[in-house]
C-alpha cells in the first residue's frame, strides 16, 4: 500500500520551517516533512514539541520566520487562514471555532458565499450528503451550544470538507472525545482517507498513532526526530509503543527528581461529599472527598475537563459549592492553570506582581513599602531562577516559564500551609518544568500540596498519593509507590474503563 | 364603550410617537449586533433632528429634510466607527463623547432656529378598506403619517436581512466572535463599519422625524433623552427588530399616557417612566449571564477586536 504512494508526489512538503516566539522560544527549528494524499499521517510528539505551532503556521494562523511550504511540487505562500482554504488546507482546533448560539447550518454558511437570500439551503443539502457519505449524524438546525463535543468537532469536519479541504489537520481530536467517538472519528477519517485525501492528526497517544497512522512524524522540543511510514515499526504493539516513546522523550530522561521521605502531618485541607456547578449549571463535581495532609502531595489525576478546573475554583473560593463540606487550615497559596491571566496580573510590573497576593504585609501606612518589595521581588527572582531583565518590566513580557516561577516565588514566599497547584508545568520547557517539581517538592516539607495535573510522569514523579477523577468523580485512591505498576489502569480509571470503586482517603 | 374608543386612541398615538424610537432602536440593534455599543444614539438624533428641520426649513422639501438627518446622522458614526474599530478605544467613551458632540453642536447651530414653525408637513394617510377593519383599523390606518409606515417596513426588512440571509449570519457572527468570522475570510472591520453606519443613519432619520413631523419645529436638545431610551430598548426588544416594533409602542403609549392622564396623575410620574425602564434596562442585563445570552446579547459586545499578535 505504502509503496504504491511512495511514487505518488506529496501533497503538501514542508521545507525548512523555523519559528520562533517573541519570547524567544523555538517552537520550530528547521522542520521539512512530505505530507501524501490518502494517507493518515500522524503528528506525535509531547506537549510543546511544536506540533500544534507547526499546524497553525501551515493553516495561515501564525506566520513562519523561515522556510517554504510546497503544494503538489509548487511553492505557495500562506499567509492568512482564508489563503490556507483556497489551497485546500482545513485544520479543526483543539478550541472549536464555533458560535454556540448560532445554528449547525449558520455556522458553516458563515464566510462561505452562499446565496444571499436562501444562504442555508445549500449547506443543509451539502450536510446531507456529507452525512450519508461519512456517517454523521448532524441535525443542521440544532444550536452548536445544544451539541456534544463529539458533534460539534463533527461539524468542524464539514466546515472543512465543505470548503473543498483536500488536506484536513485535526489538533489532538481525542483529547475531548468519549472512546466510542472516538472510534466514530476514525471512521470518518477512514472514509476520507479512501477518498485521496490527506489527513494530519496531531496527538501524543500512542495507541491511537499505531490505530489509525500511515506514517508518523515524531517531534521533540521543535525539531523532527524522525519521519517514516508505520510499516517500518516494531512488529509487536509493546515494542511499538517503546520505541516510539523512546523517540518522543528521548534517549536520556531528564526529569528524575529526588523525593525524601516526609512523614505527613495534621490536615491542612479536608474536602468532604463536595458537589460543585460549572458556569452553565450543569454539576462538574459530584461528591467528591479527600483530604491533604501537610507533608504530602496528593494528586488529583485526570483527563482534562472532568471538574477539576470547578473543584479548585471551589477550593480556592473562585466559585460556590452547592453541597459538602470544604475545610481548610492556615494559609493557602494558589498557583492557578492560566498562569498569565490568572495567577498574575499581565500589565503590571515584577513587583506589583509580586506582592499582589500579599500587599498588605508591605504597607504599614496608606503607603507601600516600595524599598521592602523591590528587596522581596529581587530576592524572589533571584531565588527562583526568573530570567528577567529588570524588576520593572511587566509580567506579560515573560515567557511561560518565567511567569510559572515568579507565581511561585510569590505564592512560597508566604510559607503556605496548603498550596494548590493547577497544571504548574503545562506547556513549559524541560527545564522550567524540573524547576516548578523541584519547588514542589521543597515546599512539600513544610506544606500540604494539592496537585491538579493530567499529566501522568508528573504526577507519579511527585505525588505521595493519587486520586483519579473522572466525570466529576473520583475513581480511586492510589498510594503513588503502587501506582508506578498500574499505569494501564490507571489510564483505563482515566477514561472511565472503571467506575465506582471510590475509596474514602 | 368609552373606554374602547380610548384604548384605540392610545394605540393609535403610540404607533407616530414610538416611530422615532424605533428608527433608533433598529439602528442600536444593527450596531450591537456587530459587536459595536454605540452610546452615540442621542448625539446622532440630535443632529438628525437639527439637519432635518433646517433642511425642511429652508428648501421646503419634508422629504429631503429626512433623507438629509439620514445621512448626518451616517455621517456622525462614522466618527465612532472610526474610534471603536479602527483605533479600538473603549466604545463608552467614544460613544459618549459622540453624544455630547452632537448636543453641543446642535445648540451652537440651532441658536437662531428655535421656534420657528416648520409650515411644510408629510401627508397623513387614511387607508380606504384597511380602516374599516374592526379595531387594527383605526389604529394602524386612520390618520398615520407615511414614516409609521415605513417603520414598520423597515423593521420587518431589517428583521428578515439579519435572521435570513447570508449578510445575517455574517453579522450576527462578526458580533458573537470576530475571530472565528476572521478566520473564515469575514472582513471584520468592514462589517462593523458598515452596521454602525446603518445605526447612524436610522438614528439620524428618528431625528429628523422629531423634528418635522412629530413637533415640527427646532428645539435646542428636543431629542430628550430619546437615544438613551433607545439603548435601552435595544435590550429589552433582545436585539431582534421585531421587538424593537412592539418596545418602541409601549414607549409611545407611555409618552402619550403622560399627556392625556395628565388630570389624574401628576405628569412628571408618567414623563419619568421611560427612563424608570432604561434604568432598569441594564440591571437586566446584568442578571445572569446565561440569560444574556439566551436574551440574544452578542457576545463580543463593546470588545475591539484585533488579530493575535497585532
């Protein structure tokens, strides 16, 4: 099958593309890969290693500081997304790009041309044949807020496919799907496949690569570590799966961080039966209950969108609970997901920033202490590595890094009682990402830390104990020295492959 | 039966005296639509009401009189066009600045025309047949200058171009998000443009119907307060013309009220009402946000828009 294509020209070829960020991060370092029509091909690499960036850039999001991009042989420019539609490009976003109150047939008329007075008619004709031919079932009518996420990535997908997309770039499309839409997903890329059309799936699974990829592109930190159809792989799934892991992370593991022994103290936080709402009234947390002591870090482990974001809210005071009880004991420090809109204030100088949290240690008078904060915030960074070149520049001139260990430096300045951290190193290099566990762990001596991570090696690296969540629940208690042999079940407790086993803490 | 004949007149005054405010509510609700609060209304009426009069005034022409406030009124938000789109400042500001604008300059213009009776006058119609319809009738056919009229044409157009046809969802899309329209090839600034001057025109021609039909005269600041009725209504009608048609009613029937009770009830207490409910417009507003947007308020609502990174 392979060998047939190899004679066929790609669709897309990539050349030379670099990019870097204001911030001074490559995202990008020189990356050329072939693209060829009627394949799957597979974008695999960990968070950061510069798949979704490379994506934006061929779908006219971002533009590329250097190299080329060539469609069937021709050099083309792209340079905005309506240029990435005319050469047949559609990319459907990890974020929808959806407008919930408006309708399933508006939303994919929008931008299209269609005919002035009647401009849903022949979308609604398009959506049939599309459904018949792919097997989706789409009600045109219905309001995209009504829909499931699993019908409204569907609705992507037509957006795209009724644009004429010839090439179609799905940034990690299973990350918020159900595995039966998941299977679902892979039917209709299946379909599309047969048809000649090329399809990029960015994602970091790697069952999934071995499911459904005709070739794989594995990136690490910005560059291609390798390129090759799925043929070539290790004939077992097991020795699959290693290999390619091996390529994504790399030869050496970096992050090997020494825990010491703690032995845990009183209370800090006690979360008893806690049933929370998310913004549209619907419980994200329902009844969930732990407890962190002080001297450990118990992880709350779960795929992203389970009630974890309501459940800190909760915790921290961001949002009301509608039943349980919540009870906390001494300081607590919050080092919040968005980091940059949350957890600093983006328009305001390291030192402002510095004491937003605890301003009123520093003004005895009406006045603040300026002398006392500059001293604190010189120290702060000094202490935790903030690369910055002056107390005086504003929060949002930092990179992803440096804002995560100027949080930090604020948030343990005040000697927490409890700290809750929220995804502390999503989307952060290796070396910021060894910074914020090393920090962890040093406050883990004198705090009870809650961590809220979806990322596996964190949280086993980390935690003393594990709670999963899923659906608003949580699936079990683990103590993290066994949780090192029940990775498998533990991504199966993830994805709700096991329910009800809730275990009081 | 008395009382019937009553109501009937009520209703019947309520469709000439909610007419100005429902070109401006249509206007509001076309700039809000696109994601453009325009706070601009009254300045835009007031120059609409001075524009038309002396226009009327001078070439004897009612017609020309409300095409000329029409396009002042185009004109004037074009500056807040200008302000909120392509310089992106806070659209409270600009609006208001917009408001005063417009009070100020009418008053410095208008200084010589105040009270001077305007003798030309639109025709009043009586629809053969129609009026004989039993209660619709008399309200809607007997003795209705043409500009009822068209209000209502204009609202079931302006109805039908935002909820049916493509340049609808573009617009509607443009005001919930500007950069999923962006991404999809939607010229963003243009369509805004294009709504706020809708707005400014309507609001110029309501202006100008104050002016020459309503009390056709000039008076320096005659519009009121009228614009600020409209930003409420534009909330209350839930951003859909046909609500701007039955809002801008039940404010015509309280102007009206607050002269015909005027024996019983003291008329201040029936003047403030309009403006009781625009206080109120906004609490509503600010209810529950899951309400706002089942009320229709567009998402990106007085947010500037710019593409990441510029």
């Amino acid at each position: 099958m392979r060998s047939s294509n190899l004679e066929h020209q790609p669709i897309v070829s990539i050349r030379g593309i670099t990019k870097v960020f204001p911030g001074g991060l490559t995202a990008n370092d020189d990356i050329s890969l072939d693209i060829y029509p009627g394949e799957i091909h597979a974008l695999l690499g960990e968070n950061g290693a510069g798949k979704t960036t490379l994506m934006n850039i061929l779908s006219g999001i971002y533009r590329a500081d250097e190299g080329v991009f060539f469609l069937y042989g021709k050099p083309v420019q792209i340079k905005s997304p309506k240029d990435a539609i005319q050469h047949g490009i559609g990319m459907v976003h990890q974020h929808f790009r959806l407008i919930p109150p408006h309708s399933v047939a508006e939303n994919i008329a929008l931008g299209l041309g269609t005919s002035f007075l009647s401009p849903l008619k022949m979308v609604l004709k398009t959506i049939r044949e599309f459904s018949l031919q792919y097997n989706l079932s789409i009600h045109p009518m219905a309001r995209i807020c009504d829909l499931s996420v699993g019908e409204q990535q569907r609705v992507e997908i037509v957006k795209a496919l009724i644009r004429g997309a010839n090439i179609l770039i799905l940034d990690e499309p299973t990350a918020v799907l159900t595995p039966q839409e998941a299977q679902e997903l892979f039917f209709i890329l299946g379909k599309m496949k047969s048809e000649g059309k090329a399809i990029i799936f960015i994602t970091h699974k790697l069952e999934e690569v071995l499911e459904i990829a005709d070739f794989i592109t594995v990136l690490r930190k910005g560059r291609v570590v390798d390129s090759f159809p799925v043929s070539r792989i290790k004939e077992t799934k097991e020795d699959a799966k290693k290999e390619l892991a091996s390529m994504m992370v790399g030869k050496e593991v970096i992050l090997k961080v020494d825990k010491e022994t703690v032995t845990p103290g009183d209370t800090v936080l006690n979360v008893e039966n806690l049933h929370v709402h998310n913004d549209r009234g619907v419980e994200t947390v329902r009844g969930v209950s732990f407890s962190v002591r002080k001297g450990e870090i118990f992880a709350i482990l779960g795929v992203a969108g389970n009630g974890q974001r309501e459940l800190v809210e909760a915790i921290v005071g961001l949002r009301g609970h509608t039943g349980g009880i919540l009870k906390g004991n001494g300081r607590a420090g919050y080092i919040p997901e968005n980091r940059l809109t949350m957890g600093t204030a983006p328009n305001m100088n390291l030192a402002e920033n510095m004491i937003l949290t605890c301003y009123r240690d520093y003004s005895k008078t009406l006045f603040l202490d300026l002398t006392r904060i500059l001293e604190k915030t010189r120290k702060g960074i000094a202490d935790f590595r903030v690369v910055a070149p002056d107390v005086k520049v504003l929060a949002r001139q930092l990179s992803g890094g440096n804002v995560q260990r100027l949080i930090l430096a604020r948030e343990l300045s005040q000697n927490p009682g409890l700290l809750i951290a929220e995804q502390p190193t999503h989307g952060l290099d290796v070396r910021s990402t060894e910074d914020v566990w090393r920090a962890l762990l040093d406050q883990r001596k004198s705090a009870g830390i809650l961590l809220v991570s979806g990322d596996l090696e964190e949280v086993l690296s980390l935690s003393d104990r594990i709670g999963v969540i899923f659906q608003g629940k949580i699936v079990n208690v683990l103590e993290s020295s066994s949780a090192k042999h029940r990775i498998e079940e533990i991504g199966l407790m993830m994805t709700g492959g096991v329910r009800n086993t809730q275990v009081s803490s | 039966m008395q009382w019937e004949t009553w109501v009937i007149e009520t209703l019947r005054r309520a469709l000439a005296y909610g007419s100005p405010l429902l070109l401006g509510t249509m206007g509001e609700i076309y700039s809000e639509r696109s994601g453009i609060l325009n706070l601009g209304v009254e300045g835009m009426m007031i120059l609409g009401a001075f524009v038309g009069f002396f226009t009327a005034f001078v070439t004897g022409n009612p017609w020309l009189g409300f095409l000329m406030g029409a396009l002042v009124g185009g004109a004037a938000s074009l500056i807040h066009a200008f302000l909120s789109v392509t310089l992106r400042v806070i659209q409270v500001v600009s609006g208001l600045a917009l408001t005063l604008f417009g009070l100020g300059l009418t008053g410095v213009l208008g200084r010589g025309w105040e009270g001077k009776p305007l003798r030309v006058s639109l025709p009043v119609f009586y629809i053969p047949y129609l009026k004989d319809i039993p209660i619709l009738g008399p309200i809607v056919f007997v003795e209705q200058n043409v500009f009822v009229y068209i209000g209502i044409g204009l609202a079931l157009i302006l109805w039908y171009l935002l909820f049916k046809t493509s340049w609808g969802i573009t617009i509607r899309s443009v005001g919930e998000d500007p950069a999923t329209a962006d991404a999809l090839g939607i010229n963003v600034s243009l369509v805004r443009y294009l709504c706020v001057v809708i707005g400014g025109l309507l609001a110029g021609m309501g202006g100008a119907y104050l002016s020459i039909i309503y009390r056709p005269s000039w008076t320096q600041g005659m519009t009121s307060g009228m614009g600020w009725i409209v930003i409420a209504l534009t909330i209350f009608s839930f951003w859909h013309p046909i609500g701007a048609l039955g809002g801008s009613y039940i404010f015509g029937s309280l102007f009206y009220l607050s002269f015909r009770l005027q024996p019983w009830v003291a008329p201040e207490l029936l003047t403030i009402m309009p403006y009781l409910f625009t206080i109120l417009a906004p609490l509503l507003l600010n209810l529950h946000k899951k309400m706002r947007r089942r009320m229709g308020a567009p998402a990106a609502l007085g947010i500037p828009y710019s593409r990441e990174g510029e």
